[in-house]
C-alpha cells in the first residue's frame, strides 16, 4: 500500500461468513497488516464496521497498535450515535 491508501469497514468483520469468522477475519488481515512495512494512511468505519473499534471488540488492540504506528483511524459519529456507541 502506498501512502494514499485508504481502508474502508463497513462491517463487523470481513465476508461472507458466520459473525464470528468474519470478526477472525478482520483479526488475521489487521495482524498482517500491522506486520507489513508499508500502512494505510487511515483506515474509516462505517455503519457496523465503527464495532470493530469499539470497546469488546477482539480487534481493538491491532487498531490501537497500528493507530501508534501512524495509522490514523475515522469512526463515523452518526453511526456510533445510532448504536448507542458514542462512548465505546
């Protein structure tokens, strides 16, 4: 990825799949993410995807590791606000 790169969750997770597989997903591609040289500059959620950086999230810890590493990440206020998730 190069430094315009830009990721975008929509969803609780990553596929088609049963919840839990698809938030292992979301795990597994983070984890390779934050591995990798080269990060996306921001990474924005959207509609059920604001979960995954929420607190209970399984992944909140790769977000906050690649947040330290530069990555700036965008939660859509509107969204937190419909799942009650403001402060999460």
């Amino acid at each position: 990825m190069d430094k315009n790169t830009v990721l975008l969750f929509t969803r609780y997770g990553i596929g088609e799949a049963p919840a839990e597989l698809q938030q292992r997903l979301a795990g597994k591609f983070l984890s390779l993410l934050n591995d990798s040289a080269t990060l996306p500059v921001r990474i924005l959620f959207y509609t059920d995807g604001v979960k995954l950086a929420c607190e209970g999230s399984l992944v909140l810890e790769l977000l906050r590791a690649l947040q330290a590493r530069g990555v700036e990440l965008i939660l859509c206020s509107t969204c937190l606000d419909y799942f009650g998730l403001t402060e999460r």
